[in-house]
C-alpha cells in the first residue's frame, strides 16, 4: 500500500510541475501573453529541485522498508534527470527544433 501511495503522489507532483504551474502561470490577453516565461521556468525548477530533494529525504531516512526506499530513489533520479534536461533546455544546451520541423512536416504531409 505504501508503494502505490508513493507512486500517486509522485505522479500527481509531475502533474502539479508540468502541466499545473505553466496553466496558473499564463496569462494571456486575446492573443498576447502578458505573463513572463521566466517566472514559470523558476517555479518548474523550484518544483522538481523540492520533488528531487523530498524523494532522496524519505529514500535515505524516512522510509524504513528497503523496496520503498529504492522506489523513493529512482523518482528522486528521476526527478533529477528532468532538472538537468530542463536547465540543458533553459541554458541553451539542448533545443527541440528538430521536434519542431518533425511536427510541422507531418502537418503538412497529412493534413
């Protein structure tokens, strides 16, 4: 029971970050946006960092059964791996044109 627990809230805190912060953090007027991009990036970093940092928390004290401590590793790796993608992402370091061009290639292929 602990590990389905473990895993709802894991999976809710990904939903909270990624979809849950950019939704509260638009604002749009008619077609313009009138919110800042960088505060939402500040906030999806902030989010993972204290995900990442609560995971290896209950991995390395709180949780006392090993199996459930493993869990708690893996989605603080996890975590972890999405921080560094993210910062890659925000710095410059890695871009998604190609996924870009990928999608718009499609569109115009099949319509």
């Amino acid at each position: 029971m602990q590990r389905l627990s473990i895993q709802c809230l894991n999976v809710a805190l990904l939903a909270l970050i990624f979809i849950g912060i950019p939704a509260a953090t638009r604002g749009q007027w008619g077609n313009w946006q009138i919110s800042a991009a960088a505060q939402s990036q500040r906030l999806m970093f902030w989010g993972l960092a204290l995900a990442a940092a609560g995971n290896a928390a209950a991995a390395l004290g709180l949780i006392k059964s090993r199996k459930e401590r493993k869990l708690c590793g893996e989605w603080a790796a996890a975590f972890v791996a999405l921080l560094l993608v993210q910062y890659a992402f925000h710095r410059g370091y890695v871009n998604f044109d190609w996924l870009k061009q990928s999608l718009v290639w499609l569109q115009k292929h099949f319509p």
